[in-house]
C-alpha cells in the first residue's frame, strides 16, 4: 500500500488535470445553458476522453504496485468510449445522452469509492475522493431519475456536478502534493 501512495503522490498532478477538465466542462456547461444538444455532445464527449485518458495514465503508474490498477485502466476506457460515442453520434437524442453520461457517473464514482477505501489508512483526506465519488453516482442517478427534463436544467445539473467533483478532486491533488512534498523532505 505504500508503493500505491508514493505512486499517488508522485503523480498528484493527474488528479488535478482532472478536476480542472470537470470545472471547465462545468462552467461551460452553467455559461452557455442553451448550448445545442450537438455542442453539449461534443463539449462532454471531449471532457469524458481527457478524464479517460488521464485515469489510463494512472492505471499504468500504478501498473508494476498495485494488483487492482485495472480498475482504473477500466475506467479510462469506458469514459473513452462514451466520449467517442457522444463525438461521432452527435444525432443521438437526449434521453441517449443522458442515459451514456448517468451510466459514466455511476460507474466512475464506484470506482473513486472503492479507490479511497483502499487508501483510508494510508491517507488523510481520502473523504475528497469518497466525496467526489458520492457526486458522481448522485449525479448519473440524478441524470437517470429526471430524464424528460429540460435541456436547460440539465445543463445546469451538469454544470453543477462536474464543478464540485473537479473541486473535489483538485483539492485531493493538492493533498497528495503536499505528500510528496513531506516525503521529499524527508529524504
């Protein structure tokens, strides 16, 4: 488990990618509420690719110290492929979208749940990854519970969601830095 938090904390920088990608798809999201349902496709399916990409990146740092690395490389995929999803099937209707993004949500805050139980003895503030965790299944169940409703509210449901869980996930970012930070001060 050691091997697993000096990973984590060597690459506090990937948590924060993250968040801040989930903040600006949520402030575009709350800007422009009468966005297109294609532009909504296109600005979530690019956001949904880079958090992919970033949880892939995790999944192989941790490949070689941690038996469970591929529950993020599974992750990764499957926002990837909703991501793609929602680029190149941008006619797809909006109970679709709802549908891909509340399947995403759920399963990516499982797996941030169940990352942060895993490191509840060897990290402080692993709350932050249980919280964004809890926002994202919220979230997606919340996207599966109102699914006739309005372009607009969903964008600001959207908007909302996606700030809180990259503010929780930058503030654990910044918590693993300051790891890193008293281990290196320590060496």
């Amino acid at each position: 488990m050691e091997n697993l938090v000096r990973v984590m904390a060597e690459n506090w920088w990937v948590p924060l990618l993250r968040g801040i990608a989930a903040i600006l798809f949520g402030l575009l999201a709350l800007i422009w509420p009468g966005l297109t349902v294609y532009v909504l496709l296109v600005a979530f399916g690019v956001y949904a690719i880079i958090d992919g990409v970033m949880a892939i990146v995790i999944a192989f740092r941790r490949r070689s110290s941690d038996d469970n690395w591929w529950a993020w490389l599974i992750e990764g995929l499957l926002s990837i492929v909703i991501g793609v999803m929602a680029l190149f099937w941008p006619e797809a209707t909006a109970l679709a979208l709802i549908i891909w993004m509340a399947a995403w949500a759920i399963v990516a805050g499982v797996f941030r749940i169940v990352a942060a139980i895993r490191l509840r003895r060897e990290i402080e503030g692993e709350w932050m990854l249980v919280l964004s965790g809890l926002l994202s299944i919220l979230w997606g169940g919340l996207m599966l519970y109102l699914p006739a409703a309005g372009l607009l509210s969903i964008a600001w449901l959207i908007g909302v969601f996606a700030i809180a869980i990259g503010l929780t996930m930058v503030s654990l970012a910044f918590r693993l830095r300051g790891i890193k930070n008293r281990r290196e001060a320590r060496a």
